[in-house]
C-alpha cells in the first residue's frame, strides 16, 4: 500500500515536471475574418519581435496552416512554453465570386477560392492534435453560427480545454454578451487584436486553461 | 419558418430542388462513412434535408471536409449550409444523466433537427435563440 502511494506520488510530480517543460500546442480556431491570425501577431510580436502572417479584409487570407514554434509567453512571473497553431477560417460554403466583390481578378479569385477550400480541409485534420484551443470569434457578428458550434463541439468530444475569444471589442456593434449566453459552459474573453486591449486578460486565462491539458 | 426571397419571377432557378425528411433510425445503424455518403448522395442531388436527430461532432466535421474537398471537382458545388437545432438551454446534472440515459436507448439525440442543403440552393441559416430561417436563393 505504502509502495502504491509512494508510486503514484512520484509519477505525478515526474509528469508535472514534463508537462512544464514541453511546448503546449495553442490552436487559433474560427470562422474567417474573425480574426486568429491578428491575435496570434499580436502574441508573437509581444514575445518574439516577430509576426507569424498577413492579415487582410478579405475573407480566406490564411490558407495554410501557419506555425510559430517555442514561443515563451511570460505572464505574473510564470512562464510557459508554446507551439503557436493559426488555422485557416473554417467555413462550409466557398464561392469564388465573394472574392470578386473586394476586387480581386477572377483567375485569382478561383486560384484563392481552391486553396481556401483546402485550407479548411487540413484546419479540421490539426483539430486532434491540439493541446488547447483558442476559438476567435468576431464580436460584431451573430455567434449562433453551425461553424462555431461544430468547432467547439468537436473540441469537446475531445476534451480539449477551449477558450472563446470575442474579438474586435473596439467597434461599437460588438457583442460579448451574446457570445457568452451562446456558449455559456466556456469563459469567454472579449478583446481587440487590433488595439491589444484586454490582451492581459487573455493571458491569464491562457495560464488557468493550460493547467487543463490532459 | 421557410422564407422565399426571390420573386414568383425567379422561381425557375430552383427547379429540382425538393425538401426531404429522414427519421433517425434510417442512419441508426450506419457508421460514419455511410452516415456521410447517405447525406452526401442527398445534398448533391439538390436537396434540402431534414434529418431527425443529429451527427457526431466528428461526423459533422467530416461532412465539411468532405465537401470542400468537393467543391471544384463538382460542377456547381459551392459547399453546404448547416444548422443543427437543438436543446441548447444549461442543464442541470441529473438533466445531462437523465439525457444522456434516454439518448443511449434512442440510439441518438432524437431531440434534435438538422437542416443540411446545398450553398447553390441556400443562401443562409440564420439562427438565434428564439427562431431559425432558411433563406433560399433567387
């Protein structure tokens, strides 16, 4: 019995000990132009010095999974290591005369509509391979949408620990409140990617959410 | 609600397209890739369906996939609308156990309504709390 206690006790604190030290895999998830590339500059450029892509009113910009790997993000003294995961925006519909209206050429408007479709294809295969997901969501536009609640779904099935991020707080229309009674059993943050407003918040619940990860 | 926002003009563009009910226990027993090609085989022959029940996160997922790894490879496949229509209000605990008993004996959540059509055909799903309406295309 007392080898069983001793047992358990130590391989809890070796797989702590693990756990602190390896880089935790943070998903930025959403629909597009919700805005996880945005956010997951600001990040980077707050730790880095470094950005990790271009962002752009035109829905579908990042259409590859993009990496940031070893980010240390430091926060009250603590410090964690992370793998910075930004997904292409997960949608079920793309037409390539959306593009036309922000005038974009048509060959290039079908050349991006093919490539966004792909993007979404391998933002679903990451899904499972996250170890925390952040779910950006555009606080100005109505959260009752099938994405949202397919993506956050999925993340649950999986027991991954997610975070709702209701972005561009800095408009006037934005919501937050409607994001948390849509999705009441997750926190929910509102924040400005573009500004940097709240970001400390975020933070925070990034360290509380990390201690989740199975 | 089903709102029509094309004119009695344009009605033509919609030619084929029909709204078919699929009761739960027609996917019961399927696993996920048949679940998925029954649905498919529906959506892409023009149809609106509304199936009792609904998918797996992970099989809802893999309808996304599936048919965005279809669009441009289908003649005029845009991709799908989707909207699952359920209880969504905070349950207690003995409400999730008592669910979760009475989904386990259905075989599914037979609460539940899925809506599920082609983007050519649906222009959007719009939802919230109280209400859902299915805006076709003119």
């Amino acid at each position: 019995m007392v080898i069983k206690i001793m047992k358990n006790f130590f391989s809890r604190i070796f797989s702590n000990l693990f756990k602190n030290n390896r880089e935790i895999k943070l998903g930025f998830y959403g629909p597009p132009n919700a805005g996880k590339t945005s956010l997951a500059n600001h990040i980077c450029k707050d730790f880095t010095g470094e950005e990790m892509g271009s962002v752009s009113k035109i829905p579908h910009e990042t259409r590859n999974v993009q990496f940031k790997e070893k980010v240390e993000i430091e926060y009250k003294g603590k410090t964690l290591m992370f793998k910075m995961v930004d997904t292409p925006g997960i949608a079920t519909k793309i037409d390539y005369e959306e593009f036309l209206k922000y005038k974009v050429k048509k060959k290039e408007a079908k050349k991006r509509a093919k490539e966004a479709t792909q993007g979404v294809v391998e933002s679903i295969k990451w899904l499972e391979d996250m170890d925390l997901v952040v779910v950006v969501l555009d606080a100005t536009e109505n959260p009752y949408n099938q994405v949202n609640i397919t993506i956050i779904g999925n993340l649950q099935a999986r027991k991954i620990p997610v975070l709702i991020i209701a972005n561009k707080i800095d408009l006037k229309k934005a919501d937050i409140k409607k994001i948390e009674s849509a999705f009441p059993e997750y926190d929910t943050i509102g924040i400005s990617a573009k500004t940097g407003k709240n970001l400390e918040e975020f933070y925070e619940s990034v360290f509380k959410l990390s201690k989740k990860i199975r | 609600m089903v709102k029509k926002i094309n004119s009695k003009k344009k009605l033509g563009k919609l030619k084929g397209f029909s709204i078919q009910f699929m009761p739960y226990y027609e996917i019961r027993e399927l696993g996920s890739n048949d679940r998925i090609r029954k649905v498919l085989e529906i959506v892409l022959g023009n149809n609106i369906l509304i199936l009792q029940g609904k998918l797996q996160p992970e099989e809802e997922t893999r309808l996304i996939g599936d048919t965005m790894a279809m669009i441009g490879h289908v003649k005029s496949f845009k991709g799908i609308e989707l909207a699952v229509i359920d209880n969504s209000k905070k349950e207690t605990f003995i409400e999730r156990v008592k669910k979760s008993v009475l989904d386990t004996l259905a075989g599914g959540d037979l609460g539940a309504v899925t809506i599920i059509g082609p983007a050519s055909i649906i222009k959007e799903i719009k939802r919230n709390p109280k209400k859902i309406e299915l805006m076709l295309k003119g």
